[in-house]
C-alpha cells in the first residue's frame, strides 16, 4: 500500500503572508486533497529577530478566508506536534550532535570578527563570493583544526559555539524535481551551513529537515527561492540515514511582476495600487499598511481560482474552476517552470465572473449593507431589482451601490459634457409630452410601458427617438452612460421618473 501523502506549508511568521505564500499553501492543498492526504501547517520561527507579532494569526485568518485550512496546525495539532518550532527547541540539538559524531558537523568557535577577517581576506585575494567552506574551514577555529583537548575545555567552560554542516568537497548532488527535472549541483559551490546558531537554536536548514522528517512529510512543495538550498537538504536526509523516506521535492515558479521583470513585491503594489497581500495588514512596528485582496472586494473563491492559474493550467481552455474542481483537476506536472506574470486585471475578470454567478439575492445582501451604512434604507424587493441591472457592470461587490446610487438619489447636478451635446430642444420636447404622458396614468409603471409611452411621445412630435435617448438619460440619471435605461426607469417608478424629469427641464438650459 502506498504511503499517505503528508505536505506541508511552512511559513515564517515574519509579516503578511505575501500572495506568493499564499498560491504556495494552495498547491500544497489541493495536492493533499486530490490524493486524499494530509495538510499541515508548521510555523517556523527559529529567527526570533525576525518574529511579527500578529503574522501568525494573519496566516490562519487568511487561509481560513479562502477555506483551505490545514489537517494540522499549531491551532488545530494532530500527532506530530508541537506545530511551532520555537516550542520544538529542545528536540534539535541531539540531531546536529548526531552529525557531528557521524563525522559530518562540527563545532565552530569563530568570533564574528574573525570571520569578518576571513571574509576580507578572501575578498582581497580576489574571491567572488568568500565562504566558510572545505577549503576555508582549515583556517579557522573548529572542532576539525583546534586539538581535541581544546575543544573538549572550550565545549567545558560554555564557550560559544556554532555547529556546521562539513558539505564535501567534491561531490555531485542530485535531486530529481518533481517541475524541474534533474538538478545538479556540484559540493564546491556550497557552503559549511551552520545548523545550530551559538543561542542553541536550530537554523531553517536544520529544524526543516528534522520536522520534514518527524512529521512524515512525503513532497516538499514551496516557492522557487528555496531551490539553492535544496542540495544542503539532500545531503543531510542522506548523512541522517533517512535517504529512504526524503519527500520529493516540487519547486514552484517565482511570481513576476506585470512587466515580467523580476519578482513581485509589495513596492510593485504600491506603485500599481493592486494588492500583494489576502488580506489588509498593518505593520505592528512601524505601522506601514499593505492591502489586502479581501478588503479590496475579490471574492474568496474567484481569488482562488485567479491564484491556482499563477504557474498551473488543466491543459485545456477552461478557466472557471471550483475549489472541488481545482482538486479534482490539479497535477503538479501542470505546473509550468517558468515565471508567471502577475495581471491584476486577470484577478478582476474573474472576481466578476463570480460576481455575476451569484444570485440577486446572495448579492443584494451586500447592497443592503451599502446602503445602510450610508444612512439611507431600500426594500429588499428593490435592492434585488437594483442588483440585477448593475451586476453586468460591476467588478466588486461594492460597484453594486457605488455604480447604482442614482437609482435612490436623484441628480442634483448633470454632467456637462454630455449637457452640452445632447440637451437640445428636441430632448425638451420629447420629455414635456413624456411627463405628461406619465401624469396622466397611474398604472404601475414597467419598463415596456416606460419605453411604449416614450416612444409615443417622440413620434407624436415627429422626431426620432434613439436621437434624444441620451438626454433622456441625462436627465433622469445626470450622466451619459449606464444600465439599461427602461429598468431603471421601472425601479425608480412613475412618481420619481416624473419628478426627476421635471427638474431637469427646470435645471438644464440649452447650449447653443
Ligand atoms: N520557512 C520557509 C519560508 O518561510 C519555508 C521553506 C520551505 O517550505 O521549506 O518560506
């Protein structure tokens, strides 16, 4: 019997999860799902420098917006925990001790001067990028080149201390990527690590592969950037022993900017005014705000659907997809390697996509919201009749009312441009006899009967009625362009129709 897929998502609670992070938990999702796995969440705060109170919560809030929750999680722990690295500290230790016997770590006692002294040295002998490494390493203060009794007092007396990996120095690593294929990487080019830092916590290297592996972890799925790390991990599954059980790895294409030059970050967001982030946040230290796609107005499941087609596509045309159908779909082979550039336009084609498949009913909720908060009140029949002419037309939830105020309020001014071409004598015209027309019925007024007495009214003078349609609308609406004229006009009803048309007759004066 195959092994249960077990992956992970395992973010640094150091700020906003960046959308990035976020397709990175989506594809680790539906990969678990689509292969009836689990999906853990492992918080790795090791860095305490770098620790953002708040960040930890802001990722479960926003995995928990898109419903794509973890099986387990420091909030919801299974068998493998603790889910937070800060409160596995205590296991650490005896792995990078278990290296070390094995010959494959050792101490360093290096002070930060004397590796900023190495580093110069290197530098001025020409070395492109100075590193603690198999060469170097015989020059400095270790467990390899001090005498053993020295290491043994130093260790005795609470000297402070590092422990490195010793990567070898002439040796191919190879891991097979599950979107890349073969990467090889020769031993040269890497460096001696440290795996335990001198505060006796563990590094990301170290405490990722010992909890990859504690945990059962069977695909390592996260971001591109993780990629020149991954040989180190190779080589310390296979100097753990624990060769046999490695995940296989899947690196996943960076995220471009819209031109495609280079990554994308919060700079690119705040230049564009396009969110990076689920959801707003506010930087606990300095106070700076990031804006969030929720906040903005997308819809969780058309944001999902816009983040799961960053580097993946179901090799056909299709492009709406439910989260069921996302899992139903998903394969890591349809993950592209190159870079996928970021469109916000692309994000609100599909949050109107998804607009326009909810009901009027789901939708007039947000209306109703709307415009309670702007002190004002609408039936509900009516909020329903607004939300049916304008959702054509919106891209957020929130254009509903902001685009469909005018059906509540009336103008109180016109727009000139369009008052200054299409308010003519003819428009003046047709309107008088259409008020009339109207004042002389009080049938319920529908958008055919609306549309029959406006026709009657411009052929009884003669004049074309497509002709004066745009003054109509100006002067019913104040503006040039909008929904369908005759639906507004039935929403609004006779009395306000009659009564906006008269203020405008009032108002509006003919530009010669
Ligand atoms: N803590 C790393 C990050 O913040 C996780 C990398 C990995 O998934 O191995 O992205």
């Amino acid at each position: 019997m195959n092994k249960e897929v077990r992956v992970r998502f395992a973010p640094s609670p150091t700020g906003a999860l960046h959308i990035g992070g976020v397709r990175t938990a989506l594809y680790n999702y539906l990969f678990a799902r689509k292969l009836g796995g689990k999906f853990l969440l492992r918080i790795e705060d090791t860095d305490q420098t770098r620790f953002v109170p708040g960040a930890e919560e802001y990722i479960k809030n926003a995995l928990e917006w898109l419903n794509i929750s973890p099986d387990e999680s420091p909030w919801s722990p299974g068998d493998c925990g603790p889910y937070r690295q800060s409160e596995r500290k205590p296991m650490y230790m005896q792995y990078a001790l278990d290296l070390v016997e094995k010959g494959h770590a050792y101490y360093a006692f290096d002070t930060s001067e004397e590796l900023d002294a190495m580093r110069e040295r290197l530098t001025a002998a020409r070395v492109v990028s100075p590193q603690y490494n198999a060469i170097t390493r015989t020059q400095m203060k270790n467990s390899l080149t001090l005498p053993e009794d020295e290491v043994k007092a130093r260790l005795a007396s609470g000297d402070p201390y590092v422990i490195r990996i010793k990567i070898p120095r002439k040796e191919e690593v190879r891991l097979n990527d599950m979107i890349r294929g073969w990467v090889m990487v020769h031993s040269n080019t890497l460096d001696d690590k440290v795996l335990m830092k001198s505060d006796g916590m563990p590094t990301y290297h170290l405490a990722n592969i010992v909890d990859d592996h504690l945990m059962g972890i069977t695909h390592v799925i996260r971001g591109e950037e993780w990629l020149p790390s991954a040989p180190l991990h190779v080589l310390l599954y296979r100097y753990f022993g624990w060769e046999d059980t490695m995940p296989q790895f899947a690196h996943l294409p960076l995220l471009l900017k819209p031109d495609g030059n280079g990554k994308l970050s919060k700079r690119d967001a705040d230049k564009h005014g396009f969110p990076v982030f689920p959801m707003d946040w506010t930087d606990p230290s300095t106070g700076e705000k990031a804006m969030g796609f929720k906040q903005a107005g997308y819809l969780p499941d058309a944001f999902l659907n816009f983040l799961a087609f960053l580097g993946w596509n179901p090799g056909d045309h299709r492009e709406i997809f439910s989260l069921a159908e996302l899992i139903e779909a998903f394969s890591i082979e349809r993950i592209g390697k190159s870079g996928t550039k970021f469109d916000i336009n692309k994000a609100k084609w599909f949050n109107e996509q998804y607009l326009r498949s909810k009901t009027d009913q789901e939708l007039s909720r947000y209306l109703l919201e709307d415009v309670e908060n702007d002190g004002l009140s609408v039936s509900e029949e009516k909020a329903r009749q607004i939300v049916a002419i304008m959702k054509e037309r919106a891209t957020f939830p929130t254009d509903l009312w902001k685009e469909g105020m005018f059906m509540l309020i009336a103008p109180q001014q016109f727009d000139e441009s369009v008052a200054s071409k299409k308010w003519n004598q003819e428009a003046v015209t047709v309107l008088t006899t259409y008020k009339e027309k109207l004042s002389s019925s009080s049938e319920v007024l529908t958008a055919d009967s609306a549309k029959a007495l406006l026709e009657e009214s411009a052929a009884a003078n003669d004049i074309k009625f497509g002709k004066v349609m745009q003054a109509v609308r100006l002067a019913v609406t104040g503006v040039g362009a909008g929904p369908d004229l005759m639906a507004v006009f039935e929403i609004i009803g006779r009395e306000e129709l009659i009564s906006r048309i008269s203020y405008a007759l009032d108002t509006l004066k003919i530009q010669s």
